[in-house]
C-alpha cells in the first residue's frame, strides 16, 4: 500500500465533495432560513440557492464558480508514517482536482500576474500542519471563495473596550460587507492569542459544524448575541434586504496579551465548502463530514 | 414583484419600463466580462477597434465562469456572478460606448453606474451569488471565446442563453437602486443593534 497515493486519492475526493455537496448543518440552516424569512425578494435568494444546491449535489457540479484558494487542515498523528509525503501528495490532488472536478484556476502569481492555471503555487495549497496523538492522518479540505474572504477584518481593538469593543467590531464587520460576501454568511470569529493567531483561529472556527455552538456557555451566549445582532442589520440574503444575513456564528479564543485584545472576523458564504476524512495506517479511509455512495 | 421575459436585442424602450424588484428573465445573447474585459473593451473602444462582437442591445454577465472544454466544444460547467462593485470604475462608460441593455452581477452597483443606467438606459440584474449551477442550466450553447489571453474567468466569453435567471431588478433606468435602499436601511438599523448589544 502506497501511502502517498491513498492521501492524494483521499484529498482529490474531498475537494469533490466540498465543491458540489454542502455539510448538513449548512444545508439544514439554508432550509430553515426559506422557510423563516420574511423579505419577498430575500426568500427568492434563498430559493435559487437551495435549487442551486440540489442540482449541484444531483450532477456533482460545484455549486459555485468560484471554487476558492485551496487550504487543507492536517491533524497528523506524531506516529503516522510518510508524513514528509503529505504535503507533494496534496499539490498532486489540487492539480488533478482541478481537472477532474473541475475547479476553477484561481491562484495567480503576485509579481508575474499569471494564473498558474492549476490551482498551485507559492504556498498554494496552504496546509495547516497540527500533530495529534495517534497513527491516523485527518484530512479536511476548505476551498476558501475570493469574495468572502475580501471582507474578513482584523481589529486590535483596545483591551480596555473588552467585550463591548468585540461585538461592536463583529457587528461593524457584517455592516460594512453588506452583500459583497454572498450573505448569508457563517461567521467565524477569533478573539486574542495575536494578529496572525486571531485570524488563524478565527478560520479553523468555520470547520466546526453551526449547530453545535461552542461547549462553554458563556462562549456559546456571545456566539447566540453576535448571530442575532447581525441578523438585526436588515442587509438580508445577497443584501437585498431581509432577515437573514448570517445562518451562524462560530467563536473561539485564545488567551491574550496584556496590552492586545485581537478581534478577528473570518467571513464565510453560503456556499461553506468544507469535507474532512480520516485516513488511517492501514490505507482504511473513513469520510467524516460527506457519505460516499 | 412583476415578471418579465427578454429576448436580446433588448430595445431601450423594454428596458425603461422595469422598476425595481421586478423579476426578469433572459433569452438570448450575453457576454461575460471582468475587470480585464471592461478595461480592454473601452480601449477597443478609444482606439476604434472593433470588438469582437456587437454588444448593442445585449446583456452583460459579471462572471468568471468554469468552462470545460471536450471534442473541440466548450461547456460552462458553473457560472455564477462575481462582486459587481468592481466594474463601477467602467460600467457607465460601457453602456454609453456600447448599448449594453441588462448588466448582470451580484452585490450591487454604485452612483456612477446608477447615473449611467438612467442616462443611457440599462437595467442592473441581481443573480444569485454562487448560483453557478442554476445560470450554467440557462447557459445552452458558448458561441465563442474571445481574448483567452486574459485568463479562464476573465476571458471574454460569448454565450447563448435561455430564460437566465431570476434577475432581481436592483437597479432601473428612473435612479432608483435597492441596494442603497437597504444601506440606508441598514445604517439605520446601527444605532438600534448598538442599543441592543449596550455597545
């Protein structure tokens, strides 16, 4: 068994399940915002989403256009072997992705402005490495779309704003995207460690499923708070106006500074692509988020 | 929410009858154009080249569509709209030079644009963001490409299509834009979520 193979063949697959099939909690929410939004022409956004899914779930099409920068999270097991092949194995599945899928070709050099036409390049795919106890390799592929992402803000907001400062920073977030990110969205939300933590943890809080809220409480409320305070804002599904502007709120944090108090919004669309599976030393894959039929 | 159905060439006269909120559909012929393909069209235009196809009267896709290529023959696999506001800098220029009738995109359009579809007569249609699929159904047959040079999703592509849609009026030829109805609706809603969150 050749290891290497199994985890291209594995990634190839995840990226197709993440571009034409949505994860049932975002489906579900999509669903139940339908059915509860109030706005006319909100409720006809919704609609075309919904059939938009279906028919992409149906011809295994993705379900957007923009298939996104391609990010892989890794939890690598400290005694999994051939660690060293995982990331050339990825490279590999993001180019054959990008043909057999198809993905669109979205990585474009900064200095050459060329479209590498494959999806790879300087640090394309990013890999997030995270060494767990075990032999297993878990694998989650995240196509991150341009538009979303051109609205994710990073506030060091002052620590003596405190909580206040974050809300306020999360809901000026959403306000100041209106409908540039394809609402309605996820928010994933990263509050201290550092810049680059915050929005680190802020991302990776958008791999956690929106029906299960944070385990602490009080984490949890503030998730509750955010999500109706931004539903509060009118902008509605495509900000033509309506009830649903966010489908949920994922936070998390880190300990912080005494001086910092990072506050970092990773916004996500409706088309919240992601699909884990679990490889383990035997080449035995289990999907996680997606059934394989 | 009144439906319509156009069928390209789309007179000035059709299009100056939409209102906001309106429901249309569209049958014919539309390009898709970017940033690139806007920037390239209007200094086409300034240097009296001609472009590749006679927009008059057509409809305008904001999209950098997946399209796939088998026996010689293109397919668009998905197709959605990209972020309208980009296309500000250029689009009232655009419909002036070039009769362009419905522009196609998500998000929404700015003052200057709105200004230009009252001038000039052109309506902005609001298409679901990421409903790639459902515009790829409405997509029958890509006639051409034209300036590949400038990438896959900035390419100038032409395309026949069949009822494209819902296109949620957003924007008509009498200045009024229902994304800046709803920013000021929002804005207003501000103070109110502040209240609420004791912020």
């Amino acid at each position: 068994m050749n290891i290497e193979s199994v985890i291209e063949d594995v990634a190839v697959e995840l990226l197709r399940q993440a571009v034409t099939k949505l994860p049932r909690d975002v489906k579900d929410a999509l669903k139940r915002a339908h059915r509860e939004e109030e706005s006319d022409v909100g409720k006809t956004q919704l609609e075309a989403i919904l059939n938009n899914v279906d028919l992409a779930e149906k011809t295994s099409t993705p379900m957007c256009q923009d298939t996104g920068v391609i990010i892989f999270y890794v939890n690598a097991g400290a005694q999994a072997k051939d660690l060293d092949k995982v990331e050339k194995a990825l490279t590999k599945a993001t180019k054959r992705a990008t043909k057999e899928v198809p993905l669109r070709p979205n990585s474009v050099g900064i200095f050459t402005r060329k479209n590498t036409g494959d999806n790879t390049g300087r640090y394309v795919p990013y890999i997030n490495w995270k060494i767990v106890p075990g032999d297993n390799i878990e694998l989650t592929a995240f196509p991150k779309g341009g538009g979303s992402e051109n609205v994710c803000a990073l506030g060091m907001i002052r620590p003596g704003e405190g909580l206040n400062g974050l809300k306020k920073f999360v809901v000026d977030t959403v306000l100041n995207a209106g409908a540039k990110p394809c609402p309605p969205n996820i928010l994933g939300v990263g509050v201290g460690g550092g810049a680059d933590i915050a929005m680190k943890i802020a991302k990776a809080a958008l791999l956690r499923p929106i029906d299960q809220p944070n385990p602490d409480p009080e984490i949890a409320k503030l998730e509750r708070e955010l999500y109706e305070a931004a539903n509060m804002t009118g902008i509605g599904p495509m900000g033509l106006g309506g009830r649903f502007t966010v489908l949920g709120v994922n936070v998390d944090h880190a300990n912080r500074h005494p001086a910092s108090y990072p506050v970092a919004v990773a916004v996500q669309c409706w088309a919240a692509r992601r699909a884990s599976a679990r490889i383990h030393p035997d080449g035995t894959v289990e999907y996680l988020t997606h059934k394989v039929v | 929410m009144a439906v319509y159905k156009l069928k390209t060439p789309i007179s000035e006269e059709d299009v100056r009858k939409l209102k906001v909120n309106d429901v249309i559909y569209v049958t014919g012929t539309m390009i898709t154009a970017r940033d690139s393909a806007h920037k390239r069209a209007l200094s086409f235009f300034k240097e009296r080249k001609e472009l590749p196809i006679n927009l008059e009267g057509l409809a305008v896709f904001h999209c950098g569509p997946i399209v796939k290529k088998a026996d010689d023959k293109w397919t668009v696999v998905a197709a959605g709209p990209t972020t309208s506001t980009r296309m500000d800098l250029f689009e009232d220029e655009f419909i002036k030079a070039f009769k362009v009738r419905v522009v196609i995109g998500k998000g929404g359009m700015g003052r200057r644009t709105t200004e230009g579809m009252k001038k000039y007569g052109a309506v902005y249609g609001a298409f679901t963001g990421g409903a790639a699929v459902l515009a790829a159904k409405a997509i029958k047959n890509v006639r051409s490409v034209e300036w590949f040079d400038l990438g896959m999703p900035e390419a100038l592509w032409i395309l026949e299509v069949e009822d494209f849609g819902p296109l949620i009026v957003a924007i008509d030829t009498h200045g009024n834009n229902v994304f800046e109805d709803v920013r000021k609706q929002v804005e207003e809603n501000r103070q109110k979520i502040y209240e609420r969150l004791a912020v």
